[in-house]
C-alpha cells in the first residue's frame, strides 16, 4: 500500500542547513513515504499519508511509531492546551485530519487513536551505543541553536574513548557546523581523514614523530566530525560507514609499527623484548581484541561487548584503542622516550584484550546458565536514573520543549 507524507506549517528555519521540508524527507524516504508536494486531494483513493507539521523537531522514533500505526495522531502539550503535530490516517481521512491539524484542535472521532511521547519507551541505541529518551520539540528562532545542540549530541555516541568524548565535542560542533554550512559531505571528511592517516604513517616512519603525532591528533578529530555530520545531516550510506569503519579499523597497528620503524633507537627497557617482538605482540594483541569484541556480538548479545555492564562502558574510555595509545605515545615522546612508549601500548594492549577476553567467558557462562545478556543501557531510563554517575556519564538528559 503506497504512503504519502504532507507537510504544514514549515518553520522557515534551518537547523543544520537543513530546512524541515529536507529533514523530514530524508527521514520519511527511508521509511518508505513519498512526499505530496500537491493538495491532498490530488491523493489516489487508497493508501495512507502522514501529515506533519514542519515547525516542531521530531525524534526518528516517533515518525517511526507513526509509521507503524493506522489513523493514530501524535500530540503534544502547548501552553496547557493538547495539539495534533503529526497524524498518520487513511488517505479517505486525510483532508479531515488536515483540517483538524490546522486548526491546532484533536478530533474527537474514535477512529483515531492519540499518541503522546509518554506511550513511547526510552530507546537503546545499539548504532549509538547509548540509551536515550525521544523527544518533539517547536522549531523557533530563539531556540534554533539549542535544537542544532540536540541533535548534535544526539548524534553522539554514549560509549566511547576518554578523547573523543571528551575533548572532541566542542570542537567538533564547531567543525560540523562549518561542513554542514558551506556543503562539505561526510565521505569528504573520511577521505581527508584517510589522507591524513596515511601522511602520519609516513611520518612516523621516517622519524618524524612530533609531526606525526600532531597529523594522527588531526586525523582522529576528523575521524569525529564525519559521523556527526552524516547524522546531523542526515546523509549516512552503507559506503560512508564502511569506508569511516575500513580506515579505523585497519590504520591503528599500521600506525605503530612506522612508529617503531622511525625510532632513532629502541632499549627494549620494559622488558628486553626486541623491537620486532614489541611489535609483533601489539599486532597480535589487536586483532585478538577485535575478534573478542566480533564474536561476543555474534555468538554472545546483539550488541558491543562495552554496553554489558557499566564496567565495560567505563573500561571503553582507556582501553587499548587507537586514541589512549596516541596519548601513552605523545606522554612518551614529550618524556624523550619514545621507545618505551612503543613498549607501554604493547603492555596496555595485551592487558586490554585480556580483560575483554575475561568478560567474554563471563558472558558466555550467563548465557550458558542463565540467557543472553543484557545491556545496562537498555534498563535504565536516562531521564529518570540521573542519579547514578554511570547513567550521567553516557546517557544524554532528556530534550526540553523551553
């Protein structure tokens, strides 16, 4: 049965460059509706068409739940007084229903069932690796930067490294919104970013540390302004993600071994090892960390090892990733040691995948005894639960109408 969706009451305002005519068809085409750019009696005779009011934001969950009803209507609370913001009808409802949203009124029909953000549970995000509550905010001039705020941070992963969650955000905004006004598109950040890892590679090896260091450092920003424009922006494609994903999952160990290629020398201080071995053990190290993290999410829960517990989630701000080794390397190379850096990236990272591998076979022993696992965001309400520091730390207080 085809689907319709039709527009009213556009804001006139742009929220990250985007009017709310292209957010909602960006949205709504993914959900399979076709924009009525016509007066809705240019509608064939069956079929459905979703109304929605331009000058409110809305939560993907909630067009969503929409699209997964019949002759429902979304409402919210203005001024003490319920109105309709969106309704999916019947296309015969259709005009009625536009009527009624127009007028801001609800209908008093039971044909249609009301729905409110309260009918709606606080969703985990296994993409985002965070919980969150949905929201439907008014679109005006004096809140525009605090919804663009909204949906930044909504584009924001809850689990990741200590760098990227908190340092990278402001100023990530601030790069975000530079690319978003003036038509930068994600896959042109990643493959800067890809050309940048590359010049830091070849500067490591050739000895040049601190210029590598300050192109790597350049890299990994970029590496979090990509995502955040495709979601605020909404541009994400398969090809986005898995070229933003091939480059960081392949570059990190490329990137130590030039770092120990262009060492002036190496003592092998920590431990005596050679330099090859130190190298060896960080290659062997990662990619058994990877594939820990690969099978719990095929063979254990549906979702990352880091969202089992608040353990994982805080153990995911140091573990041996790319962005906590960069920063043991930059401590080691303004100590005048590099080498031992080198060697405490291949301690941190054997240590790293030995307790992903402990929390793997714990897993796997309550799955075996009592069912899959759960994750922690999944039972907790993020509006609700503040009081916990685990739930401040990764989850975003819930989105105001103010």
């Amino acid at each position: 049965m085809a689907k319709y969706w039709y527009l009213i009451k556009d804001s006139g305002i742009r929220l990250w460059n985007l009017s709310s005519e292209d957010r909602l068809k960006r949205v709504l085409t993914g959900l399979g509706f076709e924009y009525l750019g016509q007066e809705v009696q240019a509608l064939p005779s069956s079929g459905s068409v979703l109304v929605v009011r331009g000058d409110y934001l809305f939560d993907d969950r909630v067009l969503q739940a929409l699209d997964n009803e019949a002759n429902v209507v979304f409402q919210v609370t203005r001024n003490a007084q319920a109105i309709p913001v969106a309704a999916h009808v019947d296309v015969l409802n259709a005009q009625e229903m536009l009527d009624f949203m127009k007028d801001e009124r609800l209908p008093e029909s039971h044909a249609f069932r009301m729905m409110r953000l309260e009918d709606l549970s606080s969703g985990f995000s296994k993409t985002l690796k965070k919980s969150k509550a949905p929201y439907v905010l008014p679109i005006r001039s004096d809140n525009r930067e605090r919804l663009e705020e909204q949906l930044f941070s909504g584009s924001y992963k809850g689990v990741t490294d200590l760098v990227t969650k908190f340092l990278w955000p402001v100023p990530a905004t601030w790069a975000t919104r530079f690319c978003a006004n003036h038509g930068i598109r994600p896959n042109h950040v990643t493959a800067l970013s890809l050309v940048l890892a590359v010049a830091a590679g070849v500067l490591f090896w050739k000895g040049q540390l601190w210029w590598g260091l300050l192109v790597g450092w350049m890299m990994t920003f970029l590496d979090t302004v990509d995502g955040k424009l495709a979601r605020v922006t909404i541009t994400s494609s398969w090809w986005g993600n898995i070229f933003d994903h091939g480059i960081d999952l392949i570059h990190p160990p490329l990137w130590y071994w030039a770092w120990g290629m262009g060492l002036a020398g190496f003592s092998g201080e920590l431990f005596g090892y050679s330099l090859y071995t130190v190298i060896a053990v960080i290659f062997v190290g990662y990619i058994a960390g990877r594939l820990v993290e690969g099978l719990w999410h095929l063979s254990i829960a549906g979702f990352g090892i880091f969202l089992w517990r608040p353990f994982d989630s805080y153990f995911r701000l140091v573990t041996a990733r790319r962005n906590p080794n960069l920063i043991i390397l930059s401590i080691s190379l303004l100590m005048g040691r590099p080498d031992i850096g080198l060697e405490s990236v291949a301690v941190w990272t054997v240590a790293s995948t030995a307790i992903l591998l402990l929390r793997f076979i714990m897993g796997l022993g309550q799955k075996l005894l009592e069912g899959a696992p759960t994750s922690w965001l999944a039972e907790i309400d993020p509006g609700k639960d503040r009081d916990s520091l685990a739930v401040r730390v990764f989850t975003n207080p819930p989105a105001t109408a103010e």
